[in-house]
C-alpha cells in the first residue's frame, strides 16, 4: 500500500487484507469492525481498495444474466418436453 | 386442510412474491404439474446458463450441464424438502453438473486441494477512485463483454468460488461444502477473485490507468 503507513490498534495497510471479504461481508466482529472503520477513516489507499472492492462485487452482482441462445432454449425445452412427458407416461 | 397448506389460485400466486411463488410452483410441479417445472425452467433457464458457462468456460459443456440440471432437478424432485429456496437446490446440481463437465474436459485445472496463494501481489501501491456509480459511466454492451471477460480470465479455482459466493450469494459454508474445500480456502480464493477483478474493472473505469498487476497475472 502506498505511504505513509497509517496504524491502528490492530488492523493497518499490511493485514488489512485479511479483513476485507469478512468486513465486507458483515462477518467480522464489532470491534474488528470498528478497527477497520478507524483505519479506513485515516488511510485514503485502504478506503479506496474497500470502496472498489465493494464496487467491484456491486456490478458483478447485479448484472443480469443474457438470454438463452434461442438455439438452446429450443434444445432445451425439447429436449425436457420428450423426457419429462415420457417418465410421466 | 388448514388455510396454510391449501393450493393457491393461479392469481394467487401471481400477486405473491417470487419466493412464494416459486414454493407454489414447486409444490404444483411435485404433484405432476408439467407446466408449473416448465415455468420454473423458463424463470431460471438463463441464470443456470451463465452459471454453468462461467464455471465451464465451454458453450457444449454449459448446454449440457444446464439441460442435465433441469431434468436431474425434475427427476429428484421428489427428493426435495423444500428446506432451502428450490432456487439454491437447483444451483447445486447444476454447480455438480458443471464441475464434471470442467474436470473430464481439463482434468489438470480444477485441483481442489491446491495451495493457497497470498494476495498481496494483487494491491496497486495507489489506488485510483472510481466516483459514485462508475458502471453508469460506460456503455452496458461494453461492461457486459468486460464482466464477462474478467470471469473468463480467473482461474477456474477463482472463478467458481466468486461466481457462487458473489453472484449466486451460497454462504461460505455451502460454497466449501459444495466444492469440497475448507472454509479459509473458500475466503482465500473469494479474496484473490475479488481483487483480480476489481484490477480488471479499474482498467475499465480508468482507460488503462496505471496498475501495478502484471498483465500476466490476468
């Protein structure tokens, strides 16, 4: 991370990482919590790799999945339709 | 029949919420209601595929493993208690149809027990911001093709792990149960996936910015 290197009471630039998918993902306990929150508040670096990070997992997230090829979907459904009506019969 | 156990009305379960809904369809599919699973098929259909692609890496392979999911969900029906969203119970058949397909196409790829690597390697020295909203900064056709991409260039160790914590939201847990791995080994792999992609994505936002990843690390 760039300089100068900001540190509080347990988490800083270098173990930073091994907080980010927990903090992230509301797993982390308070006051780890808290931790990184302070650390964040004062390391402009550590709070843009938070925010981008976030970001990133954000617009993967909700992006919609594109239509079937209707090439498959045709293969799809027939190919459910004859086996489906056959293990009914 | 209580009033919570009753089949409801088709117009019923159009006004419900999708959970709901998806319970109806379920339990109408599970009495031998062929048009409630294909209606279910036809909801879920596109996300299986891209499920099944991002795993697979292979249009033939994501077909078959989509097609293979739907009509082995259809067949263990029967199976299914209703204990989780019928959604989730689908994802990891299908999630089992294309690991197989990954592993008899490119054996050597998908080592579930490989080490584990650090991360640091994937943190710039200065980090650029990249605004509010910046996926509203650029054409939707253009950050599809480069979403896509950036999946595509994970690791299928990587990939898969960030396609079912973060795309399909399986826990920690179900992610390590589903692929076999312990539970660090699942954060590990999310951690390294989240940051390659937010390189790939900082490239988008940033026209080329500086980075300090090597091109070859993506």
């Amino acid at each position: 991370m760039g300089a100068p290197e900001v540190t509080c009471k347990k988490v800083n630039c270098k173990n930073l990482l091994n907080e980010l998918c927990d903090f992230l993902d509301g797993e982390l306990d308070a006051a780890t919590v808290e931790d990184v929150k302070q650390h964040i508040g004062r390391c402009e670096d550590c709070r843009l790799l938070v925010d981008t990070t976030r970001k990133t997992i954000e617009i993967f997230c909700k992006s919609e999945p594109v239509p079937l090829p209707q090439e498959l979907r045709d293969r799809l459904h027939q190919a459910l339709e004859q086996r489906l009506r056959g293990a009914r019969s | 029949m209580s009033t919570t156990d009753r089949p409801r009305s088709a117009a019923a379960a159009s006004r419900a919420g999708p959970v709901d809904d998806e319970a109806s369809l379920v339990a109408a599919a599970k009495a031998g209601d062929l048009r409630s699973f294909e209606e279910l098929v036809h909801r879920y259909e596109a996300r299986i595929y891209r499920l099944t692609y991002n795993i697979t890496q292979n249009r033939e392979d994501a077909q078959d493993a989509t097609q293979d999911a739907f009509l082995k969900s259809y067949q263990h029906l029967p199976d299914f208690q209703g204990d989780s969203r019928f959604y989730t119970w689908l994802v990891r058949i299908a999630v089992n149809e294309a690991l197989m397909k990954l592993r008899r196409r490119r054996p050597q790829e998908i080592s579930l027990d490989e080490s584990i690597q650090t991360a640091d390697d994937l943190v710039p020295r200065e980090i650029e911001d990249w605004g509010p909203k910046p996926d509203q900064r650029v054409e939707q056709s253009e950050l599809q093709t480069v979403l896509a991409r950036s999946i595509a260039q994970l690791e299928p160790a990587y990939r898969i792990v960030f396609q079912l914590r973060d795309i399909e939201e399986l826990s920690t847990e179900e992610t390590a149960r589903l692929l076999g791995l312990s539970v660090p080994a699942v954060k590990s792999r999310l951690l390294r996936a989240r940051l390659k992609l937010r390189q790939s994505l900082d490239r988008l936002f940033h026209g080329g910015a500086r980075s300090d990843l090597q091109e070859s690390e993506l």
